[in-house]
C-alpha cells in the first residue's frame, strides 16, 4: 500500500489531484493506495511529525512555506519519500532537481503527465543489462546503475555506483549496445552519459553524481538541459 499525502492550499487543485489519483487507481486495480489531503503547510508538517508518507504531492505555492521549503523538511525526516510538485510556475526546477524530485508538474496538470508521473513511483521498470568483459572477467551491469563511459585510447572505462570496468570496445559499440535506455547520451565524441545521474548543468559543463564534470559542446546546452529535465523529472 501507499500512503499518499496531498498539499495544495486551492481546495479545487487539492481536489483535481485526488481525482487523479483515483483514476490512476481505477487504471492499476492492484494498487492500492491510502490519500490524506491537506489545504496548509501546518496541517502536511503536522502529520509528518507522526506519519511517514510514501509519495508527496506537493504545490509549490501553498502559503506561508513553499512547496520547496516543505520538501526541505520533509527531506530532514525522510530520505526515501517521492515527492510530485505541482504548480502553476516553472521557476523552481533547479531547487526541485535539488531535492531529487519525481516529477514537475505545471498547472494545469494533463493526465498523461500525471499518470507517467506516478508510474515512476509505483511500476517497477524492466531491468535491462550490459554484458561487458573486464580482465577476462564476464560481468552483467544494470544499465540504470552506469553512470557515464569514457574513452581512454583503444579501452573504454564504465564508471557505476560501486566500481568501475575497464574494456576494450569502441564508443560507438557500446552506444549501439545501450540503446535499449533512452538515456544515454553520447557528449562529444569520447564521453557518453546518463542522464538521468546528471547533478547539475550549466552553459559551461555537466557535473555526474560522482562530481566528475564534463564540458558542454557548444551549440548543446539548449538541448541537453531539456533532456536532463526529461528524465530527472
């Protein structure tokens, strides 16, 4: 079951969220779902001090505290919750990138987003494998857990949560074996990364969650920040 707390101080939006909610449910019969609706930060904060939630749908404009501030908090308490945000304004998706957000949902909130939105949190994703050769060593890596590849001469290193693999292969054959995720990217001609491991973008360079950065290839910035929002969110 999921316990699902609502924060939206328009009882109307508070409303329309619920409504989904109980569309999505009525998609996914094997769901099941438990709603709290809350129209103040003090009434969220309040219930968050006894009951800990598994996904927040959050707007970012509420009343004396954001949504952002709320998730803030809610962060201090609980490393695990999936936070939603929805809002009528697309000015705080850096701090929503920040707080590792589900999704960004502007106002008003389509369907199809919606249900995208909570399939992320609620359906398991096919688990899709790369099958490489390390030192003679045969090793399956989850493809989601590669965070970016690098050339290093006629050798290419894979660079994952835990370790890193060192293996004779050419960019573009990895690339062709990857392209089962739509995430990767290939960043100029040596590097290619995952996008959805991306901790922060500027004109300039893209940092990886392990803080290596990378430069942007210009004429890219453009382009790739709108693909790292699509799949960060």
């Amino acid at each position: 079951m999921y316990r699902i707390a609502v924060c939206d101080d328009e009882k109307s939006s508070a409303a329309a969220a619920a409504e989904l909610l109980a569309k999505y449910r009525r998609v996914h019969p094997s769901i099941v779902m438990d709603v709290d609706i809350f129209n103040s930060s003090i009434e969220l904060l309040g219930a968050i001090e006894k009951n800990i939630y598994d996904i927040y749908l959050l707007d970012i404009y509420i009343d004396k505290m954001n949504g952002i501030e709320i998730a803030d908090l809610i962060r201090k308490r609980d490393e695990n919750g999936q936070i939603i945000f929805m809002t009528s304004s697309n000015a705080f998706y850096k701090e929503a990138f920040r707080i590792h957000a589900v999704h960004y949902l502007e106002k008003p909130i389509l369907e199809e987003e919606f249900f995208a939105a909570m399939d992320r949190v609620c359906i398991s994703e096919e688990i899709h494998y790369l099958t490489i050769r390390d030192s003679g060593e045969l090793s399956k890596v989850a493809m989601n857990d590669i965070m970016y590849i690098q050339s290093e001469d006629h050798y290419k290193r894979i660079i994952t949560n835990d370790r890193n693999y060192l293996v004779r292969s050419t960019i573009q054959e990895l690339l062709s074996d990857l392209n089962k995720e739509p995430y990767f990217y290939l960043l100029g001609k040596n590097v290619i990364i995952n996008l959805k491991r991306v901790l922060r973008i500027t004109k300039e360079t893209i940092a990886m969650e392990d803080g290596t950065e990378f430069a942007v290839p210009r004429g890219t910035y453009r382009t790739l920040s709108e693909l790292v929002l699509q799949y960060t969110f």
